[in-house]
C-alpha cells in the first residue's frame, strides 16, 4: 500500500515538473512560465500560474511529510494535482481566473474604460466633443495670424506630442511640464473678476521697514478656494458658484524697479515680497500683511487673481479690461519728506476723482490746503481792485462775439469789464 501511493505521489509530481517547464499560452497570445522565465504583463498573470508556481514547494515539503505521515501525503498530493489541474485549465477560466484579482492594473483600467459614470470612464464620450478645434482658424485669413492646432479628440493625448516634457501631474515643474487637464468652465462676461489696491494707492510713499498691510478691493471672484500647491497645482479645470463667479483665490506679489520710470522688463524669477490671499475677503477686501515693511526703493505691486487650482482665471471674451490691478510706490527713509513727482510717474489714474491729478502723491494735505485758501484770498483783492479801476473808465464796451457772461442789450453784446475779470 505505502509503496502504491509512493508511485502515485511521485507520478503527480513528474506530471507537475512538465507542466512549469512548459509555457502556458492562453488565447491572448500571452504566454505564463517556460524555461526562459518570462514575466505577463501586469495584470495578465492568473491565478492558476500563481498555484502552478507554488507547486515545486508544495512538492518538495510533501517529500518529507511522507516518511512521517500519510494524511499529509494526501494532503500533498492533492495540492499537486490542483495546481496540475489548474494549469491545464482552457483560457476561459484563466482569465476569470485573473478578473477575480482587485490588484491587477491591467484589470482595474479596464474596468474604468467600461464605467458607465463618464467621470471615471476612459474613453472620451462624443457628446463633450469640439468640432471647433477641427478649424485652424485660417478660412478666414489676417495679416500675421498663424494657424491653430487642431484635433478630432479634444487633444485628449496631446502631451504625446512632446515626450521630452514630464506630465505636470499637479507639480510645480520648474524645468517645465505639459498638463493634460482641460481649462473648465470659462466666466461669462458679466461674471470677470476685477481688483484694485486700496492700500498703497498709486504714488503712495511709506516708511521704510516699517510694517504696513496691502488692502485690495475684489469683485466677481469667490475667495477662500485653494488646493495644495505643492501636489494639485493646474490639477483640475476651473469652476464657478451657482452665480456664476469664479471660485479661486488671489495673490500679491511685490518686485523692486530700478526706478519709478523704468522701461526694462523685470524678471519674473525675482521679488521683494509675495503672498497668497487664501482667505475669503472680508467685505470685498483682501488684505496681506507686510510684517517687516521694505527697504528704500521704488516698487510696483501687482495682483494675480486665480481659480482654486492656481491657474489665471480664464473669462468669455479676448477683450476685456484687466482682471488684475498693478501699482507703483515709494519706500522711503524719511516718508514725509518724499513725494513722487510728475516726472516720475506720468498719466496715472485718477480714479475718478474730478479734480484730482492722478499719481502724484500729497504728503501735506493740510499745507496744500492752505495755499489754495491763500490763492483764492489774492484772487478776491485782485477782483476788488479791478473793479474800483472799473468804476473810474467806461462802464461797458462793445463786444460783436460771443461766449462771454453778460447781458444782451440792443442789437449786439454788450459786456461789463467786471464781467471779464470774474471768467
């Protein structure tokens, strides 16, 4: 008896030396062991190589278990002849064999491109498709305008075209990258973000290293929207609240200029102070504090308005005002002993003041204040006095014109020489 089940045990496993020098091709053309030792690819080796791999081991460990004992022989000998059995099973079971496996790559893409949630899916459903991007644009041609690229899917692989370059993948690649995600929902006209600098206002001149907060006005632009920089940076489309505003967040950033009127580009790379504004504005202003203020120079301050994931906002049309606000100001030593000039800053806003000219900064409101009540003063003597030599020649002269403030007398204008003097 013992030497009956000897032979069968050892004809099991010559039966399984075979069956793992021997590859095993399924009907994907995908081959699993032989003597080369060639890897599946992922997802692709079933469970059934997996047992037949384990097969040497289990045959080996019921060597010794038989002088010992028969019920491990049994054992032994049982799973053998499974992992034979399984070996030798038609590609139909291999593979759901395989699908049964959460772990496989291969698998589990698979079942994302058959996803009925269009979300998770990946293939490109035909509804989002843009039959625009088919047009070069050239149908129509302009002096100078250069041809669009074009594509049938949306550029859905358009980082292929440029293999030299990392995906983005929501890093800040310095070196430079292609980012696959789409830009999203694009603001309409009525809904185009606009900033403005409350504080420092343009021509402003502030106290060197002292601390000062920057205030900034913000409109159609739902702050308090932000994402790690540092892994989803341009990692999703933008999108906008059920008014239509975009949600996202601002910045500030701060660049030091050789001086007030320089015509040179700055380089980006360089700045004196920048800050997100990851807050939601409080009353439609955002604030940042400088904490310790900056050194004497001339400095423009810019903002970037941006959507959550950190990319420009992006609005309907190509004309538009700006969607950022920039500014230019003093940091002096002795703040109240400079002003900027009108040679250093020239046609500045005004922001709708009338009577105000823009740019020019008033470090003593209260001495321009006196000065305009000293001029008005001289103005009235000089009026009095012009009136008194008035009364000593011709009391009116003829006058055939027009324009002038006075009365209509007779057949032509007749204006008073006290008239002309308070024009």
């Amino acid at each position: 008896m013992k030497f009956t089940t000897s032979l069968s045990s050892l004809f099991v496993l010559l039966l399984a030396q075979q069956a793992l020098a021997s590859p095993l091709t399924f009907g994907s053309g995908v081959a699993v062991g032989g003597k080369n030792g060639a890897a599946a690819p992922p997802g692709q080796v079933s469970s059934s190589a997996a047992a037949a791999s384990s097969a040497p081991a289990k045959a080996a460990s019921s060597a010794p278990a038989a002088a010992s004992s028969a019920p491990a022989k049994a054992a032994s000998t049982a799973a053998a002849a499974t992992a034979v059995a399984s070996a030798a099973a038609p590609p139909a079971a291999s593979a759901s064999a395989a699908a049964s496996s959460s772990a496989a790559p291969a698998q589990a893409s698979s079942a994302a491109s058959n996803s009925s949630d269009p979300q998770s899916s990946l293939t490109l459903d035909p509804k989002v498709i843009a039959t625009g991007f088919e047009n070069d644009g050239q149908d129509v041609p302009t002096a100078g305008q250069v041809a669009s690229l074009t594509s049938s899917n949306n550029f859905i692989n358009f980082c292929l075209t440029v293999p030299n370059l990392p995906i983005t993948n929501g890093l800040q690649v310095k070196t430079g990258s292609c980012n696959p995600a789409p830009m999203g929902v694009i603001a309409a006209t009525t809904n185009m973000p606009s900033s403005k600098f409350q504080f420092p206002t343009n021509g402003d001149t502030i106290q060197s290293n002292t601390p000062f907060t920057i205030s900034m006005a913000i409109s159609h632009l739902e702050t308090g929207f932000f994402v790690n920089a540092n892994e989803n940076y341009f990692a999703a489309p933008q999108f906008v609240n059920g008014a239509g505003d975009i949600q996202g967040h601002s910045h500030v950033v701060i660049e030091l200029l050789t001086a007030l009127d320089q015509t040179a580009a700055t380089d980006p790379t360089r700045f004196a102070f920048f800050k997100g504004l990851n807050d939601k504005a409080a009353n439609g202003v955002l604030t940042a504090d400088v904490t310790n203020g900056l050194p004497a120079g001339v400095y423009r301050l810019a903002s970037i308005n941006t959507a959550a994931n950190h990319q420009p906002v992006l609005v309907a049309v190509a004309q538009h005002g700006s969607l950022d606000d920039m500014v230019y100001f003093t940091v002096a030593d002795n703040a109240t002993a400079t002003a900027a000039t009108p040679a250093a800053i020239k046609g500045a806003n005004t922001g709708g003041k009338p009577g105000v000219q823009g740019g020019f900064a008033q470090p003593n409101k209260q001495n321009n204040n006196n000065n305009n009540n000293q001029n008005k003063a001289q103005q009235n003597n000089n009026n009095q006095k012009n009136a008194q030599q008035n009364n000593h020649g011709n009391n009116a002269i003829q006058q055939p014109g027009n324009g002038f403030r006075g009365g209509f007398f007779g057949g032509g204008f007749k204006v008073k020489r006290n008239a002309l003097n308070r024009m």
